[in-house]
C-alpha cells in the first residue's frame, strides 16, 4: 500500500492545529468555570457574613432555644445623670423578620447579588431558628469546630452550591444557591467554544491542503522532468534556480545522477559502435581473403597465405572476444578469479624474461628492481596485468629507450609500476585512457595490434583484487603505470 507523503503532513499539521485548539479551547472554559464558581462562593460568603452579623443580635437564649414573646427588659442600671431614652431592643418577631437576605426596596442591589440563593440557621439544639426558599431535604451539616474567627467552608452537593460557617451561640448558618443555570451557561459555552473550534480546524486543514499543494509543486515539477529524461533526451536537467532551498539538494543529486546516466548511455553507445568496427576489421580481411582464393585456380602457396591472413585475423577476432567476455563477467561481478597465495616478485620476472628479448630487438633496455612480495590474487589474471604493462611500455616507448621495472611493499601494500620513456600521453587524453577501446591518437593506432582494451581489463581485474591502478606522465618524457595490491605477508 502506497503511502502519501501529502497525506501523512496533513495528518500531523491536523493533530498539531486540534490540539493546539483544543488546548486553547479547554484553558478558555476552565477560565471561565473557574470565574463562574468563584463569582457563585463570593455571593454565597457574602450571604453567610450577612446571616451572621444580624444574628449577633439575637440575644443567647434565644439562640440557645429559649424562646421569648415580648421584648427584652432593660437591664438593670445605677443612678446616673440622666441620659435620652434609648430605644428599645427589638422584640423576637421583628429579629425573625429582619433576618433575611434583602430587607426592603432600598437594597435592589443587594436583591439581584442574593437573587435565587436560600438559607437556613440552626441552633445549637439542631431546632430551625429560620429558613429560607430552603428546598427539599437538607440536613443539618457537620461544621468543624473552628479555632479562632469564623470561617466560611464550601461545598458542592448535586446542583447546589453551599456554604457553611459556625455562627453565634452555637449555631449553623448554611446559604446555598442553586448552579444549574450556571452549568448550563458554561455547557452552552463549552458548545460555543467546541464548534468555533471545529470551524478553526476546517478552515485549517483547507489551507494546510491548499498550502501543501503549492509546497509539493516543486516536488511534481521535478518528477515530470524525471519522467521526461529517457535514453534519447538525457540531457535534461532539473532547474535548480527556482527551487526551495530544502528541495535544492535533491535536485542536485537527481542532475548529479541524470548526467552518470548520460555518461553511462554514452559510453555504453560508444563501445557498441567501437566494438562492431573492431570485429568488422577481421571479418572484412577473412572475407576478402577467402574471396580472392575462390575467385580461379591458385597456386597451394597463395592458398597458403591466404588462409594465414585468415588465421591472423581469426586469431586478432578471439582476442578481442576474449577482451569483451572479460569485461563483461567483470561488470557482472564474475571474473570467476581462482584465489590462492602468489608470489608477485617471480611472477613478474617470468613476465619481464618474456619481454627482454623483444625489447633488446627494438633497442631498449629493460631493468627490473623487485623486492620480496606475496599477495592473495589470480596467478593468470595478474601475469596479465604485468604482460600488459610490459607490452605497452615496449610498444610505445620511442627508440634506444629504457624500461624499468620496480616491485615494492610499503604500509602492508605490494606497489608495482612500470615506467617507459616514450612520447607521455596528451592532458586532454589522460581522463579516458582506462575506457574501452580508446585509444590515443598517435601512440594507440591499430597498426601496432592494440585494440583499445587492455588498460579497461586490467583496471577490472586490479579492482576484483581490492587494489587500486593509477599512472602518472608527461609529455615529452614517458609514462609511468602502477598498481597497489594489498600484501599477503610482508617481508622482514
């Protein structure tokens, strides 16, 4: 299954944007329960302080349960100058009276802060001094003796809100109001708060959608330029100019890639065409060869040189066969190279004793300066990295020159390098000297017998080794090839 990447952004910008709302959202309405339920307890302490001040003067007994019909005597005094007669205390109906939340049309203010609250005194005997709007069964509660002032408790019993305090003479004071109303503010909030919540988060996920759309143009630009980039049009490149900066380093990985491809098309195009005109040059001397014998009656000797020609070319077609099957396990990663322990510096001398004869022939003197060393390789595949670097240094070397020879171990590594005294090879020439069937223009012709393959098969078995092949030349003075091999056993 496939998965989106489009997709999987949205999900996560909708996770992060809902809860980020839902954070907010939440904070919202516990602020506001939170100012709602302490609105609510300062009208129920304000309430309770009320009920207790005006309790305070009701006289003990009373409060005690004694109860009384006229008003209180005055207390008994000493002869004194005379004063202005004082009122006199307020009888018990008129206490009873004046114990209530709002007293007249003067405390409207006070009317509204108390609307819907009711209250219920008890003394100290569990008997109702007073109650009002009192609903259903309310027990008398239990209020911790207090040490010091007295202290309004709280609490949430149902749909009411209460509070409590100790009052005067033993007796409890509980006002309670009714927060349903209350609650079903903050639900119609909460609800407010919910689907303005869902708006937000719909109108966000729209513009994410949208947004991501124009995020992931780029994106689509780049595949359809991808996908436009076939074997006949590599040459194609991704603009990087207008791109994002996050998007910039994958294009140039992509162009990076696209122009290894070209590279590789081409070279894959070149080795086919260099390939069909190096098999073309034998099968044309073959054919004319064979042609001529057919054409009359010839003497055996001209039969005889022409089936030699034809032997030539055959032979030179094998080789070149050979060379091309070589390539190919190696590109396949089946050189099939038969591993064991070999002496490097005998199978080089065996090589160069091959080789000196032809290069006395030519006038060139050939040195060899050969060090112990024993390397894990293919005997046959490695004499024939060392025959080809002994071929070309005799091949191209110019005149009277000189070939020499060196084997080495340094840092646990076998260096082994050729060095002759020709012509060097052009700058323009040196990144291409390893491809298939290139040669240089003056010092790799077909009239020497090479075709253009040696140097690209000993590069792929130097590889398949673990080695490394490299040259270094210039013009003028000669070349020098070598090849590091990692090392068996050092010498002492």
């Amino acid at each position: 299954m496939r998965r989106s990447i489009r997709g999987r952004l949205q999900a996560w910008y909708g996770l992060v944007l809902a809860a980020a709302i839902a954070g907010y959202a939440s904070y919202l309405y516990l602020q506001a329960h939170a100012a709602r339920l302490q609105e609510v307890d300062t009208r129920l302490e304000a309430a309770v302080n009320y009920l207790d001040v005006n309790l305070r003067r009701f006289p003990l007994p009373e409060l005690e349960g004694q109860t009384f019909d006229r008003p209180f005597p005055p207390r008994p005094t000493r002869e004194r100058p005379p004063h202005p007669p004082r009122p006199p205390r307020p009888g018990r109906d008129r206490l009873l009276a004046e114990l209530t939340l709002s007293r007249g049309s003067e405390q409207a203010d006070q009317d509204r802060r108390f609307a819907g609250v009711y209250f219920v005194v008890w003394r100290s005997d569990g008997t109702v001094l007073k109650t009002a709007s009192l609903p259903d069964n309310i027990p008398l509660p239990y209020v911790s003796r207090l040490v010091g002032p007295p202290q309004t408790q709280l609490r949430q019993r149902g749909e009411f809100r209460e509070g409590l305090m100790r009052g005067p003479g033993g007796t409890t004071i509980l006002v309670g109001k009714t927060v349903h109303k209350d609650w079903a503010d903050l639900r119609a909030f909460g609800w407010q708060l919910t689907g303005a919540g869902l708006a937000v988060l719909g109108i966000g996920l729209a513009g994410g959608w949208l947004i991501s759309a124009r995020i992931f143009r780029p994106v689509a630009a780049i595949s359809a330029t991808a996908t436009a980039i076939s074997a006949t049009s590599l040459s194609e490149r991704i603009d990087t100019d207008n791109i994002d900066v996050e998007l910039a380093g994958l294009a140039k990985v992509l162009n990076a890639m696209f122009g290894r491809l070209e590279a590789a098309f081409e070279r894959q195009a070149r080795f086919t065409a260099d390939a069909s005109h190096e098999l073309r040059t034998p099968l044309a001397i073959i054919r004319n060869h064979a042609e001529l014998a057919l054409a009359r009656e010839r003497p055996a000797e001209e039969y005889r040189e022409a089936i030699e020609a034809c032997l030539r070319a055959s032979g030179r077609m094998t080789a070149l066969v050979d060379g091309l099957l070589t390539l190919a396990r190696a590109d396949a990663g089946k050189l099939g190279l038969q591993l064991q322990a070999v002496d490097l510096r005998q199978l080089i001398e065996e090589s160069v004793e091959l080789f000196r004869r032809m290069a006395e022939s030519k006038g060139l003197t050939l040195e060899a300066r050969l060090a112990p060393a024993e390397v894990t390789g293919d005997p046959a595949s490695l004499a024939q990295v060392v025959t080809n670097f002994l071929s070309n240094a005799v091949r191209y070397n110019r005149p009277t020159g000189a070939i020499r020879v060196e084997l080495s171990v340094t840092d646990g590594e076998a260096l082994f390098a050729v060095a002759d005294t020709g012509c060097g090879i052009p700058v323009e020439d040196r990144p291409y000297l390893f491809e298939r069937f290139y040669r240089v223009d003056k010092a790799r012709s077909r009239a020497s017998g090479g075709n253009g393959l040696g140097l690209a098969i000993c590069k792929s078995i130097v590889e398949a080794h673990g080695g490394a092949i490299g040259f270094e030349t210039e013009l003028e003075c000669g070349s020098r090839f070598w090849v590091r091999l990692p090392c068996l056993l050092s010498p002492a």
